[in-house]
C-alpha cells in the first residue's frame, strides 16, 4: 500500500460529521471551561476550608488547653487553701496540730479531687524540735487512706517536688515521675508543688499529686472528628498525656525538641505530619499550656486527619463535578439537537460540491430550497461556481476539439466567462492555440525551404562528385606521367654516369696524347678514331640534354598544373632545365673541340705544336666537361627524388580526391532523403487550418 492510499484510509477513518464535531467541540471547551472553573472553585474553596478547619484546630487546642488549665488551676487552688490552713494549725501545737493537718489531708484525698496530698517543712519551720524536718503525706490504699509521717528533710529537700518551689517561691509543676508507695505500688504521678509562706519565710511546701493517667482523661474536645486525639508533653518532651495511646505515657514524644522550644516559647502553630497510629497524613496543632504564677510548661498537640478534616470539601467538590459532567452532558445533546437542525439544509449542499469535486456538471440544481442563512448564501455561490464551470468546460472542450481536429481559427464562444483564474486558463489556452498556430506556420515553411536546400545540395554534392571523379582521373594520369618522367630521369642518370666514365677515359687519352705527342703521326688513325668516339659520345650528351630538356619543360608544365603542391617540383624542373642547358652547350664545346681536332689531324703533323696547345686546353675541357656530368648526374639523382615525393604527395591527393568524390555521393544521397523527409513534414502540416 503507497502512502498516498496510507493516508487516504487514515483520512477516512478520521472522518467525523459537523453534526458530531461541533457539539463534541462545545461540550470539550465547556468541559475545560467547567474544569477551569471547579479547579478555582476548589482552590479558593480549599484555601477557605483550610483557613477554617485551621482556625476550628485552634478553637480544638484552644478548648484543650482550657480544659488542662482549669484542672491544674484548680489543683493549683486547692493546693493554696492546703497551704493556707497551716497557719491556723500551727497554733494548735504539734500534736493537735497533726490531727488536723492529716484530717484536713485525708478529707481532700477522700474527695477524689487528687491522688494525695503532701506537706513538706523546713527543719523547725512548722513546729519546734523538727531539726529534720518534717512531711505528712495521704495516699489511697484500696478502700482506706493511709498516712505516713516522716523527718526526711535530707531525702526530700532535694527532690523536684520541693527543692524548685524552695527556690523560686513560686508554684512549681514537676515532671512525671515513678514513685513507690509503703505498700509497695508504684504509681506514676505529677506533683504540682505550691510554696507555704509565713511573714515572707518560706516554711514549706503544699503539694498536691495527681496521677499522669488522670490527665488523659479530662474532659477533652475532639471538635466532632473520630480521627483527632490530643498528647501533653513536658519541657523535656516526655509523653504525660496521650487519649489514643495511653501506654505511650512516659516515653519521648515523636516530635523534635526544636519544635517543644518554639511551642514553649509561646507560638502556636500546625505542622503536616503523618500519624503513624491511624497511618495517615494529618495536621497536628501544637500549643503551649502555662499556668499564671507557676513554672508550668507543657504541650499540648492536637491531631486531625486531613481526609476528615477535608470531608465536606470532597463531597462538595464531588457535587460539583458531578453537577458539571451532567451539564456538560446535557449541553452536548442541546448542541448536536441544534447542530443537526443548522446542518440539516448541507446535506444537498454536499451533493453539489461533491458534482463539482468529481467533475460531474451534466445535473442543474434550479429547484434547491435555499435557506436564509448563511449556507443558503453557500449553496447559491456552489451553484453559481457550477454552471460557470459547465459552461467554461464546454467551451473548453469545444475550443480543443477544433485544435484536435487541426482547426486553430476557432476560439472561445463566450470569453465573458472567464473570469477570476479562469481569465488566465483562456489566456493560456489561446496562447497555446496561436503558439502551435504560429508553430505550424513556421514548420510548413522551413520544411519548403528544406526541401528547396536539399535540392540545391544535391545538385550541388553530384557536381561536386562528378569533379572529384575526373579530378581523379586527372591525377592518375599525372601520376602515370611522372612515374615515366622518374624513369627517364633515371635513364639520364645512368647516362650521366656512362659519360662521366667516358670523359675520364677521354681525359685518359688526351695525357696519353699528350705525352705521347712525338708518337703523333703513327697515332693519327687511333686520334681519328678516338675522335670519332667522342664525337658520337657529345652527340648521345647531346641527345640527353636536349631530352632532359623535354623532360623539365614537363615537369614545369604538370607543376603548374598541380598548383600550389607542385611549387617545390616546379624550382626543381627549372634547375634540370638549366643543368640540361648547360650540358648542351658544353657539348655542343666538345664537339667544337673535336672538330679542331680531326682538322689538326689532317694539317697533320704541321700543326703538330698546335695540336699539343689544344690538347692541353683539351684535357682543361675534358676536366670542366667530367665535372658538369658529374653535376648532371648528381642533379639527377635528386630529380629522382623529388619525383618520387611529387609521387607520394599526388597519390595523398587521390586518397582525398577519392574521399570528397565518396562523401559528395553520400551528401547527395542524404539530400535527397532530407527533401522527401520536408515534403512529408509539408504534407503533415498541409491539412491544419492557420490562422
């Protein structure tokens, strides 16, 4: 599958009507917008509700630590009333005095009010003869109450209970505390210690003891929350209170000292912590609780769930959303009811585009309701688009019909049409009509004017031919000419050399003449008959030159005939001409010379001196005559040479004679073939109608 096709199926997979997109649409901005809106609603309700379940955790603890501080201030109290009754008792004297002292006690300890109660006096600081102090303490024992009396001023005058009330003067809360009773109990117990003072001396102390367990169940405020409970820690972050887990009582609490400092130093504040019991995230609210004129410094840290402290807040914000979803809902139905209504009158509408898109213009919609509206306005634009558009592929089709069919006078029958993009389509079209017009025009024309050329080619390639043929034969004959003229030449030369020889021998002879002068007259036969030689010998020189003569004549004549290539052939015919010249007049001195010779002959031996004269000027002759043949035979040689380079040269020039003779056949040839490919290229165009 291409990915043309690829996109196509995933096109058509992705198709989803107005009628379901727009309503979808709707209901998603709604949806965004309905989120936008219960986010801020949540936000700014959650900020609310955090400030108020802040504040109620505040009015939670504030309560609390009431309820702390109203039972230690009534300990507190009470201790001051033990206090205060001393005074009354000490006048009694010892004994009735501690009869009252222990039934003032035992009536407090029976009221269950506290635990017991404690009198702790300086060494003789209540009564006289005390040196070791003195202490009266009430406990419960079962159903009775018992007492116990002491002089125990060096155990107890340092005890938290006393040695800190001692110190300050002032109401002294102590730690918890393990403490054995004569029965053997040991109770855990927080004496709130309260100084006894007579004319501005400390006497002792008032104490009254409660137990740490009795703290955890006051009357406290869980503010209607299941998960919040509430923990009292002292100063050194020992647990004293704990209502979820009361074993807890005694052990660390699991918060830093730095925040027990913070609480202590008078801030109230709510930290996010996890509570480990109920293992949830929480707030915890740590508040300090004091007691006017004491040294009291305790914590107090009330726990909430935050789930339940943000109970309403959920189910609010659940109500919403749920409020939202049903209206979004409810809104996408109205808008798919009220989108199908609108699209309701496109469907049509889609028909005609759906023509127009595939082309299919033979259907008119004249009898579509329009409606009033702005689809109405679209439909009536979609079927404007379409009857323009049946009308301009008509034309069109008509328009190319006549192209196709070879007519290009016709053009469009309704040009007013074309409007918009459309104007350029018709430009285009007649551009297209008068280029091919113009086109053809020009094609019937060159292919006349081919046709013409290639005949005048033609014409001119056979002539050309036809003297390139006896061009050829011209040179073949020149050719034959010079190979006879280079044989001659060579004749010449071998002449040449036989007369060389012949001079020498003459010259020979003419020494032997010479110095055989006196044997002159028995030699006149053998000087006539030498004579007579050479005399035959300067006629055959004489025949050579005169034909060598011939021969340069033409050589000079086919030079010329050879043009600007026998230029070099030419100079060297001249030079055989003067060499024959010469050889003829040198000859023509010989035979002069044998003439005078044959004479002196016959004057015989009266010219005998004379004779001896001119063979001495006869044997200077026969060395100048040796020396031109010598010179005619050498200017032979190099005839022949040159001969045979005007050979070489005229054979090239047949090869290329022979060559322009072949491609001057095969220029007429496609000349010929050029001309009839015009004429059909003319009989093609013949049939268009141009403009």
């Amino acid at each position: 599958m291409s990915k043309l096709e690829r996109n196509k199926k995933e096109a058509s997979k992705r198709y989803v009507s107005l009628a379901v997109r727009i309503p979808v649409i709707v209901a998603a901005a709604v949806f965004v917008v309905v989120a936008i809106i219960c986010v801020a609603f949540g936000y700014l309700t959650f900020k609310n509700v955090d400030n108020m379940a802040q504040d109620q955790m505040r009015n939670i603890a504030g309560q609390n630590v009431l309820t702390v501080q109203k039972y230690m201030n009534g300990m507190n109290i009470y201790a001051d009333a033990l206090g205060s009754s001393i005074i009354n008792y000490e006048a009694l004297g010892r004994e009735e005095g501690e009869k009252a002292i222990v039934a003032e006690l035992t009536e407090a300890v029976k009221s269950g009010k506290i635990f017991s109660a404690y009198f702790a006096f300086e060494p003789d600081g209540l009564f006289p003869d005390t040196p070791q102090g003195l202490s009266y303490y009430v406990y419960p024992s079962g159903s009775d109450v018992v007492t116990d009396i002491y002089n125990d001023y060096d155990i107890y005058s340092t005890e938290d209970y006393y040695a800190p009330t001692k110190e300050t003067l002032k109401t002294h809360v102590t730690a918890p505390y393990a403490y054995e009773l004569t029965d053997g109990t040991t109770v855990q117990l927080i004496t709130l210690s309260t100084p006894i003072i007579e004319k501005d001396t400390f006497i002792g102390v008032a104490n009254c003891d409660m137990l740490v367990e009795t703290l955890g169940k006051l009357d406290y405020t869980d503010g209607g929350y299941e998960s919040n409970y509430m923990t009292l820690s002292d100063r050194e972050n020992t647990m004293i209170a704990h209502t979820a887990d009361p074993k807890s009582v005694g052990e660390k609490a699991g918060f830093s000292m730095e925040k027990t400092e913070k609480t202590l130093s008078g801030e109230t504040f709510i930290n996010s912590v996890h509570d480990f019991i109920g293992d949830a995230s929480s707030f915890a609210i740590f508040t300090p609780v004091t007691l006017e004129g004491s040294d009291l410094g305790w914590v107090l840290t009330d726990i909430v769930h935050k789930k339940e402290l943000y109970a309403d807040l959920y189910r609010s914000l659940a109500i919403v959303a749920v409020i939202g979803v049903v209206g979004i809902v409810f809104l996408g139905m109205i808008s798919a009811i009220i989108v199908r209504r609108a699209l309701y009158p496109i469907k049509p509408l889609m028909g005609i585009a759906d023509n127009v898109g595939s082309f299919n213009l033979s259907s008119e919609h004249t009898n579509y309701n329009y409606p009033n509206n702005e689809l109405g306005d679209l439909a009536k634009i979609f079927v404007k688009m379409e009857g323009n558009l049946r009308t301009i592929i008509k034309d069109m089709d008509q328009v190319l019909a006549y192209m196709a069919d070879g007519d290009f006078t016709k053009t469009s029958s309704c040009p007013d049409q074309y409007v918009g993009d459309m104007k350029s389509t018709l430009d285009s079209i007649n551009k297209i009509r008068s280029i091919l017009g113009n086109s053809l025009k020009a094609i019937n024309a060159s292919s006349a004017k081919v046709a013409n050329n290639s005949n005048q080619i033609s014409a001119g390639a056979q002539t050309l031919a036809q003297g390139a043929t006896e061009q050829a034969g011209s040179v073949q004959e020149l050719s034959a000419t010079i190979n006879t003229v280079n044989e001659e030449v060579k004749g010449n030369a071998q002449n040449a050399e036989r007369a060389s020889e012949i001079a020498m021998k003459t010259q020979e002879a003419i020494e032997v003449s010479n110095q055989e002068m006196h044997k002159l007259t028995s030699s006149m036969d053998a000087i006539e008959e030498a004579s007579n030689k050479i005399q035959d010998v300067i006629s055959i020189i004489d025949n050579i030159a005169f034909q060598t003569n011939i021969l340069s004549l033409n050589a000079a004549i086919e030079a010329a005939r050879a043009g600007q290539a026998g230029k070099g052939f030419a100079v060297v015919a001249d030079e055989v001409g003067n060499l024959a010249k010469r050889s003829q007049e040198a000859a023509q001195s010989t035979s002069d010379l044998i003439q005078m010779v044959t004479e002196a002959v016959n004057n015989g031996k009266v010219i005998t001196d004379d004779t001896a004269e001119a063979l001495k000027t006869v044997s200077g002759y026969a060395d100048e005559t040796n020396s031109m043949i010598k010179q005619i035979s050498a200017a032979s040689v190099k005839q022949a040479e040159s001969l045979n380079q005007i050979s070489i040269g005229i054979g090239q020039i047949s090869e290329v004679i022979q060559n322009n003779s072949s491609t001057s056949e095969e220029s007429a040839a496609a000349s010929i073939e050029l001309a009839n490919e015009a004429n059909r290229l003319h009989e093609l165009v013949e049939p268009f109608k141009l403009p």
